[in-house]
C-alpha cells in the first residue's frame, strides 16, 4: 500500500486479524515500526491507526481512507466493515457503488479521518434533503394516525428515561437519566465523575460505582471523534457488553426532536423520520450518526 505524504512511492504493509467477529484489528508497518489497532469492524480499526499515522503526516492510498467512502451499518454488520460505498453529494448509494476498504483506485481521495467523517455527514444531509414533501400521502397519513403504535423502539424499551444530564447534581443518582451524552470537559462531567469510581476498564468502556448508593455506570472510552454516553448498568456481570443501542437511539431520537411525519426513505422501512433528516432511528444510528 503505498503512503501519500511520505518519499516518493514510499510503501507500507498491511495486515488483518479477526479475533472474533467484532474483534478486528488492523496493523499496518512502516520506517520500521508498526502501528496498530483492534475495534469493533475493520473500518474502525482503520480509522484509529489512520489517527496514528497522522502524526506522521501520512495516509494510505486505499479507499477506506478516501473522503467519499464510508461503510452503511449493514456492511460493517455483515462484512465487518471490510467493504463501504463510494459516496456522491445528492445521489444514494448503490450496489456498484461498493468497493473493498483496502484496495485502491483512480478515484481514491486521501484525506485524514476527520475530513471523511464530516463528508460522510455532509453526504447524509444531501439525502436528507432530496425527500419530497409526502405529508400529504396515504403513507405519511396512516403513519401519523399509528403514531403511538410507531414510536421509537428505543423509547419503548427504555421508558423514555434518557436526555440531558443534570446541571445541578444535587440530586440522588435515581434520579438521573439512565443514557445521556457525556462531556468530560465540562464542569457538570467533572462534578458527576467526583461522585463516581472507577471499579474497572474493558471492551472500550469504564465502569463506575457511585460512591453514595453504589449504582453501577458505563461509561464510553474517550475518542476524539465520537460522543460518549454516560449508561446505568443494569446488568452487573455482563456490564462491558451489555447492549445500550436502544438507550442511545433513544438519547439521539431526542436531541433531534423526535420523530417527524415523513417514512424512512430507507428501501422497504415504513417507519417515521427522525425531525430534520430523511432516515427512521434505526437507519440514522445504523449511518454512525450519534448527535
């Protein structure tokens, strides 16, 4: 693979191991060091040693470092992230539209993580903003008229007990929001963590036990380029793998304003959009959009 920003036709190697089948870690050498990382997909993992290389100034000419290429929730469900869509502003992606993260292209356009991934958000809003007005359709109506029967899953299952967290923390951790974004840089975040230790560390996430009344909370790993949600453990002996999808669909689903009155745009999903964008819950989270 060769590197962009390094000498000329500088070169790296690149391996793949699948621990499991979320357990994929990339390794990729160069200048005789060798840079690595396990996530939960090979896309991620390629991602954070991307990071890495940054450092260096380098990136890898392959399409998974490419601005207009990122993986759909099911590709990185099915193929673990191996393969993502070459993606164009205001048209879907298709089926020929997919190649294999590390093979490389004409058409490959190096960029640094952060320059993908606010393409990728850039990409999305232009779908969002090719839906048409179907408020007055068949469709739009019978969805509005089972709108209790339709209500998000993740509020369904969660009783709707997520938002904000406290400002004041002067109230008991019962009464705290079961999921809620969590900004370690902000004097509230800092106020919650004195009131919390830390008990343990696995799978990306920490584990807190509040020192009043000894609720358990997971708490995401730090990662510069993705939120992190503050849970309450319910399930104490499988806390690192306890699945808090729903939870987060649900604190996403209310940052955005709830549901809107459109369907999915999402071939075959009958479900509501969420307020401002063309995708249910499920499609927008599926996307690797959190906030």
């Amino acid at each position: 693979m060769y590197l962009i920003g390094g000498a000329e036709d500088e070169m790296a190697a690149v391996s793949t191991t699948a621990l499991a089948h979320d357990r994929c870690v990339v390794a990729i050498s160069y200048r005789g060091k060798i840079l690595q990382a396990e996530a939960t997909d090979y896309f991620k993992a390629l991602q954070e040693v991307r990071r890495l290389m940054e450092a260096d100034g380098l990136i890898p000419f392959c399409y998974g470092a490419s601005l207009n290429v990122y993986p759909s929730g099911m590709s990185r469900d099915m193929a673990q992230g191996m393969v993502a869509y070459r993606t164009k502003l205001g048209r879907h992606a298709i089926q020929e539209d997919l190649v294999r993260i590390f093979d490389e292209g004409a058409d490959v356009i190096p960029s640094f993580v952060a320059q993908q991934r606010e393409f990728h958000e850039e990409w999305v809003q232009s779908i969002a903003r090719l839906a048409p007005d179907r408020t007055g359709s068949p469709i739009a109506a019978r969805l509005r008229s089972e709108h209790a029967e339709t209500t998000s899953r993740a509020h369904r299952s969660t009783g709707g007990i997520v938002g904000p967290f406290p400002q004041s923390l002067g109230a008991a951790p019962a009464s705290w929001p079961d999921a809620s974004y969590f900004d370690e840089s902000t004097e509230s975040a800092r106020l919650t963590l004195a009131e919390l230790e830390q008990v343990g560390a696995q799978n990306w996430r920490r584990l807190y036990r509040h020192k009043a009344d000894g609720s358990h909370w997971a708490l995401d790993e730090w990662d510069k380029y993705q939120d992190r949600f503050l849970v309450r453990v319910h399930d104490l002996e499988h806390w690192d793998t306890e699945d808090h999808t729903d939870l987060e669909k649900a604190v996403l689903l209310a940052h955005r304003g709830g549901e809107g009155a459109d369907p999915c745009l999402w071939s075959g999903c009958t479900r509501q959009t969420v307020r401002g964008v063309a995708y249910c819950i499920d499609h927008l989270y599926a996307q690797g959009v959190r906030k």
